[in-house]
C-alpha cells in the first residue's frame, strides 16, 4: 500500500470520478460559484425512497422524548414566563449508536446497487462504524481509515473505540498516526481496491440526514400541535446541521430557528502531534466547525453538500467542562446515559431554554451511544493522564488542553455566541484567494448570497470592503 | 513464547507510508519530524515469526497486507477510567434542586 505522494495527488480527480460514480464538473456554474441544489438533485433516491431505505436498514423512527427534569431546573433560573420544554431525538438508538448510521445507508446502499465490492471511508469518529454496520447489512466489504496516534503511539480513549466498534462489525480498520496524509491514504486505498468512496461529504450522505430534521418537524407537529421553535444540532463538518435543517424544511417547518453548537477548542492545532491528545473531544469541536463552515470545499470530494452557513441562524459555543456536565445531569436526573459528543448540543440547549418562552419547544436533535472510551469517565482520566488540569469552577476559566472545569452550578452553563457574519467573511476571503473579485461573474456572486444569506448589497459592500484591502 | 507468533494468529502489523522528508509540506514541525504510519490488525500468513519481522496478513476482509510484526493477541486497552470526584457530586446536587420543587405542580 506504499504508494508516492504525489504521484497519487495528481490522480485524483481521477480516483473521486471511479470511486463516487459522479462526475461534479456538470454543476459548475460561473468562474467559482456552483449549483449546490442540482448538486443534491443527483442523487437518484426520493425522499420517499430514503425513508425506505432506511427503514429496511434498520434506521430511524427513533424516540422523541421530553427532558422534564431539566425544563424544570431551567425554570428555576430562568425569567418567570421563560424556560422552553426541551425534547431530544434520541438518536443512540440507531443500529451502530448514532445519527451516523443515516449518513452510511444511502452510500452504501448506492454501491450494492451499482454493483461495487467494497466501501471505503476516511474518519475517526461514528461515521466509521455506521459505514460498517451498514456494510455488514448489504454483504459488502468496508475499509475504515482512521487518525489514531501520536508519535508515541498513544490514542484517544474515544477512537480506540471507534476502532474497535468497526472491527466488531467485520470492517478492516487501518489506524494512523496524526497528519493530513488520511487523504492521501484514502485515494491510495480507493486506488488499489475500487470500492466505493462512502464520503461523509456527497450529496447522499446529506440526504440521508434529511430524514432526520423531517421526523423531528413532523413528530412535534402531529403530538405538540406545532413545529419546534427551536433546532440544535452539535457541528463539526456541517452535514448534520445542513441534512436537518432541509428537512426541517421539506417538512414545512420554514420558522424553526437551526442552531449550530460547537465545543470551543481554540488554540489547539488540529494537524499537531503535541496537541492532538490534549483534546477531550474528538468531534463537534471549533476544529472542524470553524474551517468547515468557512471553507466547506476542502474536503475529499469536489464539492461539500455540507454547507452549514446556508441553514444557521445561530452558532453558539459551550466549553468541555459544561459538556461533561450535562452528560452526567443527563444520567443522573433523566436516566439516560449517552455519549458526551452527542451532548454538546445539549449543553447549548441548557442556556437557550432560557431565553424562550415556556411555551415554546426546543428540540436537541440527537444523541449518541457511550461506552468504554467514550464516556466522561473515560475521557477526563485520559485528561489527567495527559497533564490536563481537571477542577470544579466557572466555566470562564476553561483553557482548551490545559484546564477542564466542570460547572459547580447548573446556572453557571452559559453558551457564547459566534458572530455569524464574521464567519461569512471569511467564507467571502477564502474563496476569494485565488480569483480576483472583476472576474467574479453574476452567477458567481447569486451563488455567493446563497452561501452567506446576504442581500446582494450586503455582498456588493463586503467585496468592495475586501478589495480596498487588497491594495 | 511472547514474541513469536505462529500462522492465523491475530497480529497487528506496523507500516511505513511516509518518511519525514516525504510528508505533506503543510504540517506543524512537531508532526513533520516524524514518519507517517499505519498499522493493521489480522492473521498471521506466516508458519512463525517474531516481533519486528516482516510479514503478512490477512484482515478481515480477505486483503493482505504487509509490514512489521509489531503485537500478537493486540488487546482493547481502553476503557471507563477512573471515578471522577469532580463529576460524582453532580447527582445528588441536582437532585436536591429536584426535590425542592417537589411541592410543585408538574403540569406544563
Ligand atoms: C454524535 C455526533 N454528533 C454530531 C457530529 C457532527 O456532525 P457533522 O460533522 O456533520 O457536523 C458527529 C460527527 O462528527 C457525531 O459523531
């Protein structure tokens, strides 16, 4: 499998054609811009016929249910009148544990059909063991790469985990040490087998999220008499905030607020040895959140359905700290233990309640499975042994790879808002690096108020504001 | 013998994808220093081998690969840690903030 470098960079256009069976060149559109809806057109399932899939495979239908012990104790430390009734879809249990599985149905069923032997998926995280569950479903071989360890060969209790969970399901894992090369890998192994390239980044892995938001509009809908308020959806790479929120839509819930959460992870470096295990998340973090959303298109496909900046109203923050809290408040008072990934969005739903009316109805969408490594216990003792400082305190004091400091008081969780327009300037530069803003055309710049929901003056005044600061 | 193992024994091997020098140019100095590599879990095609030998094996799906024999019988090291005194507390303090309000009404 050793293969050179950049022998393999050069083919790969040619590697994503075969191993995706889709050519992206046919919705280009203008100099940068693209058709992101004829894009999620392509793919040849119905909505209908995902729900199907779906349900043949096992997933979704999953409970909606009502977290009343922590509405209650929202209450009490929110404005009277004030304290949504939150309710979670409970994701876990889907057949590998996550909203994941939704993701891995349509690829790999789109590769039985098209008669392929094999899946491949490049990821550290649920997606790899969804992709393997439901490879073992359809009889197809799956190859799960994963970014494992540091230098010293030391891993994340979490992805130990995953490793494992891909194994159970009969996927052959290969684990590597830290760095970027994962893409290289991927082509390298997409090359040499001719399976199926299960990116957690084409149009079928979104649309096979879809089914999720719509099950949330139309549950609340037919059992509460009206669509949720309010939608949090824990973001890393954006496909589970983008496929929720269109289906919130196709539901017809076109008032719901989506609401992006992250867990704050600045200022560790996401391709460094050193810091990859000072991280106590390895997923829903601003390492991926952040770069993702503003600069969806680097990813292992030519064109990310991913585009979470299309769908948010809002993008909030909470710390590690707050995450694990809630994760244990979870257990403790609604009987549920679930991953502490799944909970991040969670976490942010514990301060927005407060905010909203009571009568008002927020809706966390997702948790997902825990278990040995992924679990709070786990992975604040991972902490500790890596030097982090653990202690009960505000969460102010939190320092992403130094300090996690668990909330002493309930009311002391509290989410902080990232600007979202700041988010869409940079989107703006990033995919202005390498064109020179005359040549933009009027397809290119529609394409634009697409991607960041500004007016066209607002775009006219950001790229009038960029190009004097390129003189 | 620990360091020996002998045909179908469930192994994982160690492979070298990238010296230093031939990594990606845009990597932190800490990550670049050091080689990019793999390893791979499967059954030994070997009659023996010892630990650091080159061999191959088979994974679960039937692919071979080869590399450096680096463990037999890999074991799952991870698992749910240490109590956390930090977080043991949690429980009982909500639910006294619970049992408060227990004169309540629960109606929503
Ligand atoms: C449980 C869970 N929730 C949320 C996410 C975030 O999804 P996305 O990467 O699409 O933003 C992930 C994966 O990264 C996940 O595993």
């Amino acid at each position: 499998m050793n293969t050179n470098f950049t022998s393999i960079m050069n083919e790969k256009h040619e590697i994503m054609k075969q191993s995706l069976g889709l050519d992206y060149s046919q919705f280009e559109q203008g100099e940068i811009g693209f058709d992101y809806e004829k894009m999620m057109a392509s793919s040849p399932y119905s909505f209908e016929e995902v729900q199907m899939i779906q349900q043949q495979q096992k997933i979704g239908d999953t409970p909606l249910v009502e977290l009343k012990n922590f509405t209650k104790i929202i209450r009490e430390h929110a404005e009277p009148g004030y304290g949504a009734r939150i309710f979670v879809k409970d994701e876990a249990c889907n057949p590998s544990g996550s909203y994941k599985d939704r993701r891995a149905s349509l690829a790999v069923h789109h590769a039985k059909v098209n008669g392929y032997k094999g899946v491949i998926c490049a990821t550290s995280g649920n997606y790899g063991a969804a992709v393997a569950s439901q490879a073992a479903m359809q009889g197809l071989h799956a190859i799960i790469l994963q970014e494992v360890f540091d230098s010293k060969l030391i891993g994340q209790p979490e992805i130990l985990e995953k490793s494992r969970a891909c194994m159970s399901y009969g996927a052959e894992v290969i684990q590597l040490t830290v760095g970027p090369e994962l893409f290289y890998t991927l082509l390298a192994q997409l090359k040499e087998t001719g399976y199926f390239n299960a990116s957690l980044y084409s149009p079928l892995s979104v649309a096979g999220v879809e089914t999720l938001g719509y099950e949330i509009a139309s549950e609340c809908k037919e059992k509460l008499g009206r669509f949720p308020d309010a939608v949090i959806a824990t973001n890393a790479g954006g496909g589970n905030l983008t496929g929720t929120a269109r289906g919130l839509l196709r539901a017809g819930a076109n008032q719901t607020k989506v609401i992006a959460a992250s867990v704050d992870l600045k200022g560790l470096h996401m391709a460094s040895d050193q810091a990859f295990n000072r991280k106590s998340f390895t997923t829903g973090h601003t390492g991926f959140g952040i770069p993702f959303a503003t600069n969806p298109d680097r990813v292992d496909v030519p064109r990310n359905s991913a585009r979470p900046l299309r769908y948010m109203d809002r993008y909030v923050l909470v710390t590690q700290g707050e995450v694990f809290y809630v994760t244990e408040a979870l257990a403790q008072i609604e009987g549920l233990e679930r991953g502490p990934a799944g909970n991040i969005s969670l976490t942010a739903a514990f301060s927005l309640a407060k905010e909203m009316p009571s009568n008002q109805i927020l809706v966390v969408q997702e948790t997902e499975y825990t278990g040995a490594g992924k679990h709070p216990t786990a992975q604040l003792t991972f902490a500790k042994e890596n030097g982090i400082e653990i202690k009960r305190g505000h969460p102010s004091e939190n320092v992403p790879g130094e300090k996690i400091v668990i909330p002493r008081f309930v009311n002391e969780i509290s989410c902080k808002d990232i600007d979202l327009n700041q988010l869409r300037k940079s989107y703006l530069k990033n995919k202005l690096k390498d064109i020179s803003i005359d040549e933009l055309t009027g397809d290119d710049k529609k394409y634009f108020c697409e991607e960041t929901k500004w007016s066209i003056d607002q775009l006219e005044e950001e790229l009038h504001v960029l190009s004097s600061n390129r003189v | 013998m620990e360091n020996q193992a002998s045909k179908n024994d469930w192994v994982t091997i160690e492979l070298t994808l990238l010296l230093p020098n031939e990594r990606s140019k845009n990597i932190p100095e800490d990550t670049s220093k050091h080689p990019y590599r793999a390893f791979i879990q499967g059954f030994l095609k070997e009659e023996v081998a010892r630990i650091g030998d080159e061999v191959t094996v088979t994974t679960l799906i039937q692919r071979e690969h080869q590399g450096h024999l680096l463990t037999i019988s890999p074991a799952f090291i991870h698992g749910f840690g240490q109590p956390i005194p930090e977080l043991l507390p949690i429980g009982n303090e909500l639910r006294n903030l619970l049992s408060d309000k227990s004169g309540e009404s629960n109606e929503y």
